[in-house]
C-alpha cells in the first residue's frame, strides 16, 4: 500500500487485553440484576451497552443499568490488572506522537487509566464516546480522528480488532487493518492473527513519510 500520514488505533482488543476484565465487569453488573453473567457478557460482545440491557434486562431503567456499568468500569480501572498486546510499546513509540491517534467507544480517563496501568504511551489526540454523536460501525469516530490530526480519509491506516470497528474504518474512506482476530471481518484490507505479526508492516508503511522507528 502507499504510505499513511497517520495512524489510528482502536483501544480494547487492539493494544490492550481487556476481555478479561470486561468479562469480570459485565459478570459482577449481572449479578447486581440476577441475571448469568455469561450469557450477559456473550450479548455485550455483541451489542453496545443500553442494547445490552434492552435485551438482557428489558424491565430496568436503561439509565440505571448504565450507572452501575460505569461505576463499576471506573473501579475496574482503579484497581484491575491489565496487559498490552506484545509489542504495543515498541510499536507506539515508533511513531511520532503528532500522526497517531486512538478511536475507542470508551471513555478518555479509562483509556488514560489503562495505559497507565501498561505502561504504553498516549498520543495528543484520543477520540472518545463522548466526543462524537454516533459510535461505531459509524465512521463519525474516525472520521473525526482524522480531522484533529489534519489528515485525509485516504492517508489513514486503521488498526482495529473488531467487525464493528472495521467497518467504521472502511466507511470513513479509511485503509483497514485487522489484528487478534482468528478470522478477517468483511471489507477488511489486511488481516493479522496477532498484533505482533503487524508490527512491521504497520512500521513500515506509517514511517515511510519520515516518521521515525527506533522503539
């Protein structure tokens, strides 16, 4: 592929292995209402949270449901372990901090929280829920990446793990990437089993515009 100006990054499932503390969040929220924390957590996957509890809890105040959710999520970032996919680091410090960016559906203090936790650098631009009307699979997210980075949809590279995300990604105009996914999502131009596995190629296509690539 040609050269990218910039890259954009989703969060979850992309440079941090979060699953299982989601798992653990969804699984203490479920019990909260009496309700499987598995089969919950199987339909959070899926689906974005009020959805969630549209289906699994369709008699609670959706607000509420919320509430706990986050709160629980904060606690999480306070006092949970998490782990960045192998060679997340090397790869962030990689890249100039000014032509990255991540895209995530959570929320800015969590992300912050998290790559505290890892030790992984952030960038000055992060794109959260509550910096746009619409999530993904809309391309508004990324879309909107990319206008804080002043770059064009077509001089973007997005690194993404999940469908959802992809195609959020395709339909900002954006090139696609998968990573940790056992199988590639539709439209997506690269797949990677690992985030490892992509490292060089990422490197290689982003620092081909004169960005640097010592870790």
């Amino acid at each position: 592929m040609s050269p990218v100006k910039c890259v954009l990054f989703d969060v979850d499932g992309t440079l941090i292995d979060a699953a299982r503390n989601q798992r653990e969040v969804w699984g203490t929220w479920a019990r909260r209402y009496g309700l499987d924390g598995d089969e919950v957590y199987q339909v959070a996957l899926r689906t974005r949270p009020v959805e969630t509890f549209a289906q699994v809890a369709p008699d609670r105040d959706p607000r509420e449901c919320l509430a706990v959710l986050h709160e629980l999520e904060d606690e999480d970032v306070r006092t949970g372990g998490y782990t960045a996919f192998d060679g997340a680091a090397e790869l962030l410090r990689g890249l100039q901090s000014e032509r990255w960016a991540l895209v995530t559906s959570n929320y800015e203090h969590r992300v912050r929280g998290r790559f505290a936790h890892t030790g992984l650098p952030t960038p000055g631009v992060i794109v959260d829920a509550a910096a746009v009307a619409a999530g993904k699979p809309s391309p508004v997210p990324y879309l909107r990446a990319a206008e804080l980075l002043g770059a064009a949809s077509e001089d973007c590279l997005v690194i993404e793990d999940a469908p959802s995300g992809v195609e959020s990604g395709l339909r900002a105009g954006m090139t696609v990437w998968q990573v940790n996914a056992a199988t590639a999502a539709e439209g997506v131009h690269r797949h990677f089993a690992s985030l490892r596995e992509a490292i060089p190629h990422i490197l290689a296509s982003a620092t081909d515009t004169g960005q640097r690539t010592e870790a």
